[in-house]
C-alpha cells in the first residue's frame, strides 16, 4: 500500500472536507486509492457543488447530476473518476442460455470414464460437458499429478445479486418474498451438490464464500427465486470455477444492483478486505462474467494498476451478441467494458467462449469459435472486435493479430474455451436440476456464453500460480504480453 497506494495527504484531506460538508457515513481502503461515501443526497450533492436531475433516456426514466461534480482545486490531480450520481447502466450479464429443460429419454453416453471422470452426455445429437471433463481436455492433470491441487489458491469473482421482480407476493418454504425484493446470489447447495457430483472422487473440492457489498442480501436457497438470472450466472461462475482449480477458496462479490460505481466497490473490496474475510489478502485470479458497451473507468483503471502490482490476473468475458447488434446480446458496441480495457503492461484478459467435442477418454476431437446464426435461435455468440476508446497494445502490434487490427485498437479477445453446452447444477423456483440428469437421466439445464469461459480459465490460472508458487515464481499477473 505505501508503495503503489495513494497519496496519504490529498486522502486525509478528502476525508476532513467530507467530515466538514456534513458527510459522515464514509468508508475508506487501505491503499488509499478509493473512497466511499452515502448518505443524506442533499448533503453529497453540496459537497459536490451539483443537484441531481431526471432524464429520459430510450424510454426509461434514469436520473444523474444536472452539472459535472466538483472538488477542491487542490485535491483535484489527485482524483482519477468519481462514480454513483447515476443509476444509469448498460450492463449485462453475460449468458446466452438461461438453461433449456431437455428430456432423459434423448440422453446416451456419461458413464464414468476410466480415469474417473464422468463422461460427457449427448442428447439429440449435442455433446453436453461438465466442468470438470476441462481438467482433462486442457492437460491440468499433469499439474495436479506432479504439483497438486491449489489448495491455498484463493479466486474471486464479481457480479450482484438476484431479485424477485415478479408482480405477485410469492409464499415458498423459505419465507414470503414481495415484488422487488433481493433474494441473494446463489444457493450454497447447488454449488456443493455439483462438486459432489461431477469431480473425481478423489480430488477436494473447492469452498466458496459470498462476499456482499453494502447491505446486499446474504447467499442462500431464496436465490432459487431470482427472476433476473444472477442466480444462475454466479451458480455457473462459481461452478466452473471450482471445476478446474479443485480445493481452491472462491470469493463472490456481489452489491444488489449491477451499477458501475458498486462493481467498482467490489474490485476495491478484493483488493482491501476486511477482517471477515482476509482469505482475499491472497487472491491471485479475478473473473468478470458481466459486461457493458465499450468505455473507460478511471477507478478501475487504477485497481487495474493495483492488481499488476500485486500479481493478480483479472480475466472478464468478452461477451455473447457475436458482433451482431441484432442480438438480444447487443451493448451498443461489438467489443465491452470491462474486457476491452488492457495496455501495454497491465489491464484485463479478454476471454472468448468456443463449441468444444471431446472423445470418451475427454481429449479435444475439434473446436470452433461459438457462434449461433438466428435460424438456430440467435444471433448470439463470442464477441470480438476492435476498441474505439483503447489504443492497440505493443504486444498486440507485434503478434500476428496486428494483420487484422492494423493500429486501429485493441483487440478483443485474447483467449477462448468452451463457452457452449455446459452442464451445470441449479436451483429454480425451489427445483433443483442436477447436472448429472443429463447422464443418468431427468431434466437438466444445459448453459452457454463466454460467462462458462472466463471462470473456466480463471481456475486453471490458479492451477498454474499455485505450480509457481510451489517453484518459488512469481504468479502470472497480466497475462496477455505472454498468449
């Protein structure tokens, strides 16, 4: 923190000013590189010398300042960004599939291989892989055979929180849920129940914790009741995770609402936690599976800076419309924030999603880029494009992919893995859907989009920290210069 923090004076100086404007409920962060602060509007908007107005924005009423926010001139080369004034937001999550209930008869293979992995199941002529079969296909088991698993890895992932928006008061065993109210992110069990099930027997399994911002709704099977999909996003997030780094600690960090300035918050937070949870003192891999149109953050920018520093890697699919703005999938840009944000030294990898075949003994008969015309239900898949807000980076210049880039950006993505028919274990509506129905039969729902990916890739960078660390090497950290 005193070496790559910020400047202690302008933070003290910040802190005093918001204390004299009447500012009082302020969070600080160790590396002084963020402040937090809530409160009485009326107070937080004369600290800033703006008012906040109401606009009408493709139809929906959104509010932000009536003025640009204004500081001291004398803190002001130490400010990056300020975020918060508007509930404004074009991010979403990134998943093409919501899950498509499929019927056992249809299903053939998923038998236990013999080296103890459950074979991939096939319905209607579509292969259907667990997470756990990418230990194979993407030769992991060399590492855990020669190295072990990493058990002391620690990951994290950000996103937010499910909501009941149904119009109706809805009674469930787990208590009465009203229009609008926050149901929490996943359901633990869906998540145990998927380890206990689809890794081999003798591998650990990993152990997550829900980390919420503010006074975000704690983890539990309320989340079932999720009618906006977050629920199944970090299920899969963290379910794909722990598929490839077996044993490792994962972190969800997650606000209520998918806001900038709270993504924001969550970024700052693995990067300063708290007492109640300092495993995150050791994180070494960040997955974003979320995604908005192509711009610039200042904050997470700086984190970015941080998180070099540190050795940390912070991936982020790269998103599902396949650079078509006729997709239901579409930000306003080909390419998205936060995965298009990377420089020379330091910034985010970029990862794509693929349709992947595996054989019976799970090696990789064939891969294609994932993509779904809209005669088969689309247009949806990878998104991959050129920034018009990010320059090139050096080592894109010097790579062979300059002969599409051409100067003209960067370019997105970096990496891809299976993004397309993944199986995974998840509670909805108080039903539970086991991914191993696909193979023993019973409804199951299959997932897709670069959401399966990033945190696919996630774990096998822990994997590969944790070889690095047991050789007495320094951990990946930003990886793309190294693709």
């Amino acid at each position: 923190d005193q070496k790559f923090g910020g400047n202690q004076t302008a933070y003290n100086y910040l802190l005093q000013y918001f204390n004299d404007m009447g500012v009082t409920h302020i969070q600080t962060f160790s590396d002084k590189m963020l402040l937090k602060i809530s409160g009485n509007p009326s107070l937080i908007m004369n600290a800033f010398n703006t008012s906040i107005s109401f606009y009408n924005y493709n139809g929906k009423i959104v509010y932000g300042p009536s003025s640009k926010p204004e500081l001291p001139l004398s803190v002001l080369p130490y400010i990056s960004g300020i975020a918060g004034f508007s509930n404004y937001s074009s991010l979403i999550i990134r998943k093409a599939s919501l899950g498509v209930s499929l019927v056992k008869q249809t299903v053939t293979g998923g038998k236990i291989t013999s080296n103890g992995y459950i074979e991939p199941a096939t319905s209607n002529g579509v292969q259907y892989i667990y997470g756990s079969n990418m230990q194979v296909a993407n030769g992991e088991q060399t590492l855990f055979k020669e190295y072990g698993y990493p058990s002391n890895g620690v990951a994290a992932t950000i996103l937010w929180s499910g909501v009941y928006n149904s119009p109706t008061t809805l009674i469930t065993k787990f208590g009465t849920l009203k229009p609008g109210q926050y149901v929490g992110p996943f359901d633990p069990t869906d998540i145990y129940t998927y380890f206990n099930e689809t890794i081999p027997s003798w591998e650990p399994h990993s152990h997550v914790y829900g980390v919420p911002i503010g006074n975000a709704s704690a983890p539990g099977p309320l989340a079932s009741y999720d009618t906006t999909s977050a629920n199944f996003e970090n299920t899969l997030d963290l379910e794909m995770l722990g598929s490839t780094a077996p044993g490792s600690s994962i972190y969800n960090v997650y606000a209520n609402q998918p806001s900038i300035s709270l993504l924001d918050s969550a970024f700052s937070f693995i990067l300063n936690p708290n007492a109640s949870f300092k495993g995150l003192d050791n994180v070494s891999v960040i997955s974003n599976s979320w995604g908005g149109q192509d711009s610039n953050n200042t904050i997470w920018y700086n984190d970015l800076l941080e998180a070099q520093a540190r050795g940390i890697t912070v991936l982020a699919s790269s998103g599902d419309a396949g650079d078509n703005p006729s997709s239901t999938k579409y930000s306003g840009s080909n390419i998205e924030f936060p995965s298009s944000m990377a420089f020379n030294t330091f910034g985010m990898t970029a990862v794509g999603g693929t349709t992947v075949k595996l054989s019976s003994s799970l090696s990789i008969i064939n891969q294609t880029n994932w993509y779904v015309p809209s005669s088969a239900g689309g247009p949806y898949g990878t998104s991959s494009g050129i920034s018009s807000v990010f320059p090139e980076p050096i080592w894109q210049k010097n790579s062979l992919a300059n002969a599409i880039i051409n100067g003209q950006g960067r370019g997105v993505p970096d990496i891809s893995t299976i993004g397309n028919n993944t199986l995974i274990t998840i509670t909805v509506n108080g039903d539970q859907y086991d991914a191993t129905n696909a193979t023993f039969g019973g409804t199951f729902r299959p997932s897709s989009g670069t959401s399966v990916s990033s945190p696919l890739v996630a774990g096998i960078i822990l994997e590969i920290n944790h070889v690095l660390n047991v050789t007495n090497e320094t951990s990946l950290g930003f990886i793309d210069p190294i693709l």
